[in-house]
C-alpha cells in the first residue's frame, strides 16, 4: 500500500517530474473526490462514464471491507474463546493471522494481477472474504476457525495490495483524492465493525456465530461492481479507460522510465531499513489495538458494548487524520517530529490504560487512535524517500513486506503474556516499550533524503 501515497507528496519535492498542464486539472479536483472520477469521465463515451462510476463504487465497497473481519472478531474476542475453548496463546496466535497473510498473500498479487488483471483479482479476493466470513464461525474448532480466517485474510491481502493499482491506473491524475476516498471507506469499515458488531449480535439473538457471520453480506455486495472486469486484463496494464489521459500526460514517460531504470539495491538503504521497521512497529502497534483494545477495557469492567465503541473510537480517528497528516508531512522539511508526536500520544495511552483503563477510557481510546495514525505518514514517506516511480514501487515492496513480517509476533506475544500473568501490566508494558524504537526508526525514516542515493552508495 505504499503506492497510495499521494501524487501530490511527489509533486511538491520533485516539480520537473508533472508538466504544468497536469497539474491545473489535478489540483482542480484534489479536494473533491466525488468530482475526481466525474472530471475523469468527462468527455467520454456514456458506457466508458458508466464503467468509471462502477469502479468507484467497487473501489469503495472493497476498502470498506478491508478490515471488518479483523475488528468484529476483537469485540467478540472473549465470546469467541469461550465458545471454541481457545487459550489466550491461541487468541494471540489468532491476532497475529492478519499481518502474516498480508506478508505471504500480499507478495502474489501483482504476479496473479498481470496474468489474470487486477479486476479479476479483487473480484475472486471479496469473493474469498465472503467466504471465510461465512464459514469460520461455524466451523466448530479453532483449526477450522483459523483456516477459515486465513481465506478471508488472504482476500483482504490481494485486495489490499491491488486497491492502489486500480486507482493509478482508472485516475491517474487523481491518485490523492481518489486515495482519500479510499482510506476514508477503509477507516469506516473498520469502525463501523467495532461499534456495530456486539448491538447486531445482541439483536440476533445473542449468537457470536451471527455477529461474525453477518460481514459477509457487506463483503457480498462488494463482489457484484468487479464482475463486469473479470474478463478485463487490459486495465491493470494502463490500457484501460484511464489511457487517455495517460497518453496525454505524465504516464507514457513515467512507465518507460520504470522500465528502462535499474533496479535499486535496496538492502544497501538505510532510509529503506528504518521505513520498513517504522511500518512493522506501527502495524503491531495497530493489530494488538485491533484484537486486544475491547478486552483490555472489558477486564476493566466496561460493557461489551461500549468496549466496541471505543474500539470504533480508535479506529474512526484515522478518518480525518488520514487527510490532515499526509498534507502535514509534505510541508515539513522532515517528518520526524510528526513520528515523534505520534509515539507520545501512544505512551500517554498505554500508560492511562494501566492506571485507569476505566475511568479515562474514552481519552485513552482517542489517544491511541492518533497513535494509529502512523500509518498514513508511513505511506506518505514511502512517497517521498524515492525520486522515480521505481523507487516509490520497490521500496513500497520492501517496507511493506519486511514490516508486516516485523509485526507478526507482537499480538501473539500480548496473548501469551496475558495468559500467564493474569492481567494487562506486562503486556502494556511490552506495548510501551515497541514505542520508544518505533519513535526512533521514525526520525531516521523522516530525514530529507532519497533510497536511490543511498542504493548508489
């Protein structure tokens, strides 16, 4: 998902790249992403406007979908062990899924995207969370319910990786907007799942197999927009309805220049190793909130409701702060003191979590939601470390693989530590602690400078 970074982060460090006749008609529209895909259509035959709105609303409904099997099962975490007679090891092994089948599934889709085309993906992807969301509350067994998990992750991880490429290719020029749009749905969905799931099961009768259950009808509906492109390989390669405005602008050379470049040595970065790291850390940052937040709180004797509220909370941050910080970051020289600010908001929280996780439980859950928000500078300065769209492709690759592969262990961690202590101190502590190296590899991630110049080193 590093590619989601704006276009306009690389705009403003590198002019030369976009002529100014590109930039007019961009800068028209950036804020407004309801109008992004209509100027795209604009002058265009009414079938090709018709297929450029429907992959609007494929784009919407798939990031919407990207994370509510993650947050729904956190605020039925202690229903669902009780349920499946799961140890907390077992639950932090649980939590820890995600991020490992972001790193193994991830990696295929762009090889399963040029051989089948990324609408075909992302279609077969909705289709295997729907699935997995179906089955696994009814598979009767904690292998059952993992392996059940797994298909659903696995469709989020192609999704994940292959949202970013239908934007580039169906808006070229509107790449930051129609990014907005999608990392608002995407932090939606992950709200709405934490604030809704325990109410809707209560009024299913109080099953936790109908509250997980019932997400697969969103991610249902997400499947229908992308039937239309399963037969469409030629989008997923700027052949599409966006070559247009690709022949006329910055894409031809763009794509010739990724071509012709060498690939870098990225290994030899340093920038590229404290990114990768960042990301990792931010990401176990965010999948221990995701599976363990609403149980912290409900230890602390707050409803199963409210937990999920709170949770919503910490999740609904990103929503605003994912337009604010990007913004923030390209106007600063470094981006450090942004990371920096981030980490402080996490300590402050994890330390009201362990003093009183209750009594300042909204604050706690609003802290630590900013704190999340070191994704989006993350992928902002994916953007910016790197001078050429290569560099932006292959660091992404990097960061984003290596760091999910950092993150794996950390909810599992929490489980086990939870397990055997008998409460919450060690494992905030842990959490604590990941948020010192985390603040650290941010301000050497942040510096003003670029992977390819330190590659060539």
């Amino acid at each position: 998902m590093g590619s989601m970074a704006s276009e306009e982060t690389r705009t403003q460090h590198h002019p030369d790249i976009r002529s100014s006749a590109t930039d007019e008609p961009r800068n028209a529209t950036e804020a407004s992403p309801t109008r992004a895909w209509s100027r795209t259509a604009a002058g265009t035959s009414p079938a090709r406007a018709w297929t450029t709105r429907l992959v609007v609303v494929g784009i919407v409904l798939s990031a919407l979908n990207l994370r509510p099997a993650i947050t729904s099962l956190g605020a039925l975490l202690e229903e669902v062990r009780d349920g499946l007679g799961m140890s907390g090891s077992v639950a932090g092994l649980l939590t820890s899924v995600p991020p490992l089948c972001f790193a193994v599934f991830g990696v295929m889709a762009p090889r399963l995207a040029r051989r089948f085309g990324a609408g075909a993906v992302v279609c077969a992807g909705m289709a295997a969370i729907t699935a997995g969301l179906l089955i696994r509350p009814y598979t009767g067994g904690t292998a059952g319910f993992l392996a059940a998990s797994a298909l659903a992750l696995m469709g989020i991880a192609v999704s994940n990786v292959l949202m970013p490429v239908i934007v580039k290719r169906w808006f070229p020029d509107r790449v930051g907007s129609m990014t907005g749009l999608y990392s608002m749905a995407l932090a939606l969905g992950t709200s709405l799942a934490a604030a809704v799931t325990v109410p809707m099961t209560e009024a299913l009768g109080g099953s936790w197999q109908s509250g997980l259950a019932v997400w697969a009808a969103l991610a249902a509906a997400a499947v229908l927009p992308w039937l239309p492109f399963v037969r469409d390989r030629g989008g997923v390669r700027g052949e599409g309805p966006a070559s247009a405005a690709q022949t006329s602008g910055r894409e031809p050379h763009a794509r010739g220049e990724a071509a012709s470049a060498p690939a870098l040595r990225i290994t030899r970065s340093r920038t590229a190793w404290a990114l990768a790291v960042f990301f990792g850390l931010q990401a176990t940052a965010a999948y221990i909130t995701m599976g363990w937040m609403p149980q912290i709180f409900r230890d602390a004797g707050v409803p199963a409701g409210t937990a999920g509220l709170l949770l919503a909370v910490t999740m609904v941050m990103g929503v605003p702060l994912a337009f604010v910080i990007p913004r923030l970051a390209t106007r600063l020289p470094q981006q450090g003191p942004i990371a920096l600010a981030l980490g402080v908001c996490g300590l402050a929280g994890y330390a009201g979590l362990y003093l009183a996780p209750a009594g300042g439980a909204w604050a706690w859950a609003v802290l630590l939601g900013v704190s999340n928000c070191a994704f989006p500078l993350a992928l902002t300065m994916v953007g910016m470390r790197a001078r050429t769209g290569a560099g932006v492709a292959q660091l992404s690759a990097f960061a984003q693989s290596t760091g999910y592969l950092i993150s794996i262990p950390g909810p599992l961690l929490v489980g086990v530590l939870y397990q055997h202590s008998g409460g919450w101190g060690l494992p905030l502590a842990l959490m604590a602690a990941l948020m010192v190296p985390q603040m650290a590899v941010g301000l050497l991630a942040g510096r003003n400078r670029t992977v390819e110049d330190e590659a060539a080193r």
